[in-house]
C-alpha cells in the first residue's frame, strides 16, 4: 500500500502559492486556520458531500461504491470528491489496482455526528430552523 500525503501536506500543495505568499507576509497562524475552515466548512455544505463523508465514516470506499449508493453520474462525483479533497478532508488510497477514499481525520466524523446530533436534539424538542 502506497503511502499518501498528509491532508496537511495535501491543503499545502493546493494551495501552496498562496499560502506561501500569506505565511511571508507575516499572516498569523490563526488566519491560516479561518482559511482552512472556511474551505472545510463550502466543503460541508452540500448534501451529496455530507452522505459521501457519511459513507467514509463506516468503511473505505471504491469510487465505483461510491457512485452506485448515491445513484450519481461519475462526472458528479468526481467533481465532489474533488471539493472534498481540496478541502483536506478525505484522501485516496491505493492498494494494489484497487483506488479507495478515506477519510482523512477521524474528528471529520465526529464533527458530521456532533452536528447532526444537535440538529435532532433542537427538532425533538420543536425548535426552529430559518430557511
């Protein structure tokens, strides 16, 4: 099995030119992390891509899984794997001819679990949602 970047390292090489130029013009480190959050955070906000990490959160998976449970084309979910990617937050692995997605952190699917938990506790107890 082939050894893949880090998320970390995987986030630098994306977007390593303009996080290099922000690093040398003396951003602080927690302005690098808002970035990084905010790309994680477009990255959650779509559906299919939340039922993706969902699926990641229980087993690896092949692309061609993938695409058969959500009932897409391969084009769509290329291009989610692609967001969730960017965002550092799931990665692929290679084992032998086999390519599978994983999850990149574990805290990625605490953090769907937190979220969702609290969703159903404020709609048991009749709370309100905009929309």
């Amino acid at each position: 099995m082939a050894s893949e970047a880090t998320p970390v390292e995987q986030s630098m090489k994306k977007g390593s030119a303009s996080l290099a130029r922000r690093l040398n013009q003396r951003a602080s480190v927690e302005e690098v992390v808002l970035e990084q959050q905010v790309l994680m955070c477009k990255a959650f906000a779509n559906a299919t891509r939340l039922h993706i990490l969902e699926l990641l959160g229980r087993r690896n998976w092949i692309a061609g899984e993938l695409q058969k449970e959500l009932g897409i084309s391969k084009a769509n979910l290329s291009q989610h794997i692609t967001v969730l990617k960017t965002a550092g937050v799931i990665v692929r692995r290679r084992e032998g001819k086999r390519v599978y997605f994983v999850l990149a952190m574990p805290e990625v699917k605490q953090a769907c679990q937190l979220i969702r938990s609290m969703l159903r506790t404020r709609i048991q107890k009749g709370g309100r949602f905009f929309m």
